[in-house]
C-alpha cells in the first residue's frame, strides 16, 4: 500500500478510506479537463470471441492471426505478441491442451480471464513474472466481492464456472467456493475494454483503476488507449477532491441509473443528480428521457401521470393522453422490435432497415422528441446504415442524435465526441460520393 501510494503520488493522486464508503481516489493537485489523471496496464485481460471475429490475445489485433500450434485455442497476430505472452501462456496452453474437444467449447472469454488470473499470482509468488507496486496481486485481493447479495441463480452459475475453471487448473488447494467468489469480484470490477470508436474488444482487470468510485454526474473518464486504461478529466478536479467516473450509461432516467447501479453494483448512488431525485427538475428530466409525447405534435411539454393513473398529462398545455393509447403503440413497438433483432442477428441488415424505420416512426408518436430510447433507435439505423455504405440517410440519422446527446452527456466527453467526429466521417462520405459517381 505504502508502495502504491508513493507511485501514485508523482502523478498527484492519493488513495483515501473512508469510513462509509470504503476506499476512494483524491487529486492531490489540479486537474484540468482532458489532463490524463491515472493510466494503468491490465493485471490480466482477454480479448473478446464472436462467430465471425476473432483478436490476439496480445494485443487485440483482429488481422493476420495465427492460432497456437499447441492449444489451437489462443491466436498471435505474429511471434512478437506470442513471445511476451509467453510466460503466461505457456502454463495455460498446458492446461487447454489437456481439455477435451466437448468441454472446450465451454472455454468463454470470462473463464479464461478467470484462469489467466490465477495463472498470473501463480508466476508472480514464484517470481517468474516480477511484481512492482501498481501490477501484484495483493491490489486484487483487495477488491470488493459483494458475494453475500449474489442472488441464488447468478451464486448457481457462478458455481459451474468456477468448476469449469478448476478442472482447467486441476490445483488440489483451490476451492469451487473461493473461485466463485473471485467470479462475484470480477464482476463489479472488471471493465471491457474499447477501441477508440467505444466499440467493445475485450475485458480487463484493473485493480488501481477499480478503486475510483462512481457518480452519474462524474467529473473524470475512462478511455483506453490499446489496454491501457487512461482516467482522463473531462471537468476541472481541483487539488483535495475525489476522482469519479461512470460505471454505466449515464445517458437514462434518474430511477433506470439507481436500478442498473443496484443490479450490477449493489449500492444506491448518492451524486448530485441523484440526490435530485424526486425534485421538480429531477421528474421533468426523467419523463422528457424516458416519457411519452404530448398529444399535440407542436407541444414540447413533458407527460405525467393522472391522479386516477388512467392517463397521461401534459405538464405545458395540460391536453390528456389515454393510457390505452399509449399501450397500443408500445404493444406495435415491441411486435416490430422483436422482428426486427430476429432479421438483424441473422445478417439481414437490409431487410432490417424498413423495420428500424417502422419502430422509429411509431416511437416518433409515442415518446418525447428527446427520448434515449428515440435516440437509440436511430443509432442502430445509424449503424445498419454505415455498415451498407448509405452514407446521406446514415448522416441524417446521425445528426439527429446529437442534440439528444448534448443533453444526456457533459460538454466534454467522448460519446459526444465520437458522435461529432461520426458526423464529420459521414460528410466527407457524401461528398466524396458526388464527386466519384
Ligand atoms: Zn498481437
Ligand atoms: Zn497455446
Ligand atoms: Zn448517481
Ligand atoms: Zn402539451
């Protein structure tokens, strides 16, 4: 600990505990926006596997990969990425070498992160892999776990990973119980690593980073920079101040943030915004995000609910909107959506599009024009649309995001700005297009 903070002193940061909240992260110098506050390797990280793409296990590099002679699991974009993961694997590739075919396909991406973390406390108490004070394991040790508010049926699957892990491992002093418990840890603290365009690659422990506390309203990021984490501030963090990032989307209802906190976290946010809860800006931000749309298409007002909860009022111009209404259109959306994943998971992004336009057009009707869930229906038009080359119709989808963006997220941060640099990739692309055809 001692060593920990000494490191982490020079970049003018302290860890603090605090009584009712456990450990935090203070600035003990200013920071001003953008400022790289805290950056940190993986103690261990593994690349994510989908039916169509895969990635090193170094490096996350999806081109010109190569499987491992030995395992035929683990792919090296080259031999520079296989020899520093040499070490490690060396021990893993034993150990996946010895499963057979039927339980290999049991192999996910979380196991092995699970298995490679073991593996690297193994090679570090041995000192085959040196420690310093920002890479050992006594930092994992100390994450929390919350394994007593696991609930039966994740404690269930918990338990069959970690038997799936020991017969990988086949270690005689490791029990199901204490690998179930580390699954529990890995859960409220490992983070998914992202590419520069927040597209998801891999997953990642980070124990130092782990220590930075959340709030709805965070005054810091995270970003990764290949697998380094990089905290970088996106407000100004004057000297003495606690360091907080976002672990979820931020971009939702006052009561949808509490619940996803809740459920993956276990603890109730107490940051600005949501200590507005129940507040007359609190309500009218949450039923403009998440509400429903006045009757009267030129009115902006939110919608509450009546007294009687039969209906909808308009909080501006005071017009009603039934409730048998509204559970019609949901009824419509939801008929559609459901069409509409089924084409776009079997491949039929095209045939998905009319689909897409179906349900925005319906949500058009239901929910404010500022709605997350408007806004995310045309995000995946957005994408569909890009991933087709239909540049024009892609832009327009992305331009209207962005005020909603401008509303959900701080001035600085990188959804909004990847949202603008989108926009900006976009109209190159039409341009570009008239000039070609
Ligand atoms: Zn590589
Ligand atoms: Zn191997
Ligand atoms: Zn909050
Ligand atoms: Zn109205």
């Amino acid at each position: 600990m001692e060593e920990l903070q000494r490191t982490l002193s020079e970049k003018g940061i302290t860890v603090k505990t605090l009584p009712e909240k456990g450990r935090c992260l203070f600035s003990t110098r200013d920071f001003s926006p953008g400022d790289v506050i805290l950056s940190e390797e993986p103690y261990v990280s593994v690349p994510n596997r989908t039916s169509t793409e895969s990635r090193c296990d170094c490096c996350f590099a999806s081109s010109k990969l190569r499987r491992c002679s030995i395992c035929q699991v683990v792919r090296y974009c080259g031999s520079t990425c296989q020899k520093s993961d040499w070490k490690l694997h060396r021990l893993e590739c034993q150990a996946l070498a010895r499963l057979g075919k039927d339980r290999l396909k049991y192999l996910t991406p979380t196991i092995r992160l699970m298995v490679k973390l073991y593996l690297k406390r193994k090679l570090q108490t041995e000192k085959m892999i040196l420690c310093s004070a920002v890479d050992n394991y006594n930092l994992v040790e100390a994450l929390v776990s919350h394994i007593s508010e696991v609930n039966e049926k994740q404690l269930v699957l918990y338990a069959q990973m970690a038997n799936l892990v020991n017969l990988i491992l086949q270690w005689p002093d490791i029990t199901v119980k204490e690998i179930a418990e580390m699954f529990s840890k890995l859960a409220c603290n490992a983070h998914t690593i992202c590419d520069s365009e927040l597209r998801p690659l891999g997953t990642g422990l980070y124990p130092v980073t782990s220590i930075i506390n959340h709030s709805c309203f965070s005054n810091s990021v995270l970003v990764f920079e290949g697998k380094m984490a990089v905290i970088r501030a996106v407000q100004s963090i004057p000297e003495g101040t606690e360091v907080f990032i976002s672990y979820i989307e931020t971009a939702g209802s006052t009561m949808t943030r509490q619940k996803a906190l809740k459920e993956q976290y276990y603890f109730t946010c107490t940051c600005p915004r949501c200590m507005k809860v129940g507040q007359y800006d609190d309500i009218q931000e949450s039923a403009t995000l998440e509400g429903y749309r006045c009757k009267d298409n030129g009115c902006n007002g939110f919608l509450l609910r009546s007294s009687d909860n039969n209906s909808f009022i308009c909080q501006q111009c005071g017009l009603t909107r039934d409730k048998e209404d509204i559970k019609k259109i949901t009824g419509e959306v939801n008929l559609l959506s459901e069409k509409a994943s089924m084409l776009l998971s079997s491949g039929h992004n095209a045939e998905a599009i009319p689909m897409y336009s179906g349900i925005e057009k319906l949500q058009q009707k239901l929910y404010h024009p500022s709605s997350v869930n408007l806004m995310r229906t045309r995000e995946t038009l957005l994408k569909i649309l890009m991933e087709l080359h239909r540049w024009e119709e892609a832009l327009a989808y992305c331009r209207w995001t962005i005020p909603v963006y401008q509303r959900v997220y701080p001035e600085i941060h990188p959804s909004l700005g990847l949202q603008y640099y989108t926009c900006g990739k976009l109209e190159c692309a039409c341009f570009s297009d008239i000039f070609t055809t």
